[in-house]
C-alpha cells in the first residue's frame, strides 16, 4: 500500500500553473519535524503536488506558513536532462489536503478592505452553500469552548 499523512508547515505559498490540457497543478513543500529525545528536533521537507480542483483551491487559500494535514501517495518521477545525467524526484501526490492553521481574522479583514477599495460591493468572505460543501468549510472550537474565528479548519478534498 502507498499512503502518505503528513502534517507540517507550508514553506512557500503555491504555485499554481495550468496545463495546455486544461489541468490544473500547484505545488509546495512541507517542513516536518522529527522528535528525536532530549528535545533535539530534525526538519524534513517534503515536495508535495495536488491536480485539479484541489489544486485550484489549495493555490487560492493556502500560503507560507500554514499548517496543513496531507494525505497522498508518494511518486518518484525520473528522467534524463540535456547532458544525458539521470535525475529522480520523489514528490507527495495530494488526494486531500486539510487546513489547520486557518486564516487569521485580520487576513479576512485585509481582504474585505481591499474589495471595498476597489468598489466590489460583495464580500470575498461570503462563500455559496454549494461552495461551502464542496470544500468543506468547517468551524471547530479550541478548546471545548465557543469556536471564534480564529478557529476555522479548511477541509480540502
């Protein structure tokens, strides 16, 4: 079986490319860290690629330093460059990708100033039922208490 989980940090924001056949692609690396005893810690990072609609919104809602929860499957790719040198890359091949850090409230609010700005009337924050469950917004509370907005979980599937 090959699955990968994986929950860690974004080290860049994505870039999202398309394809001359309409496909759409974003990657990005996950920093990792490995818990070795008396608190020494070792980062691992890890070239994570996501395809389609997931690869839309990930490149829409996803940015340097967010916590993430990947599930994939890893893939090595290889291939001979120009100089006839073997290279190989192994890379996570997203199937679900779920935010954990959340947006900050003073990003929405940068958000909505800047749609006032530019005098688009609708919310950027406002999101369609339809919208909503096919990516799965979710609030979720911190500690057992009241869920602020602080606390919001982007499910990406």
């Amino acid at each position: 079986m090959n699955k990968v989980l994986l929950t860690g940090r974004l080290t860049r924001d994505p870039e999202l490319r398309s394809l001359a056949s309409g496909s759409s692609v974003a990657t990005f690396a996950v920093a990792t860290n490995e818990f070795r005893g008396n608190g020494k810690e070792r980062a691992e990072y890890h070239n994570v690629v996501v395809w389609d609609r997931l690869a839309q919104v990930c490149g829409q809602y996803l940015g340097k330093g967010q916590q993430v929860a990947i599930e994939g499957r890893l893939q090595t790719r290889q291939w001979d460059d120009d100089r006839g040198t073997r290279h190989w890359k192994t890379e996570v091949v997203a199937t679900s990708v779920e935010m954990l850090s959340g947006r900050r409230k003073r990003d929405y609010e940068a958000d909505s100033l800047a749609a006032q700005a530019a005098g688009d009337t609708t919310d950027p924050n406002d999101i369609s039922s339809n919208e909503a469950a096919e990516i799965g917004v979710v609030t979720v509370a911190d500690s057992g208490d009241a869920a602020t907005s602080d606390d919001e979980v982007l499910v990406l599937a």
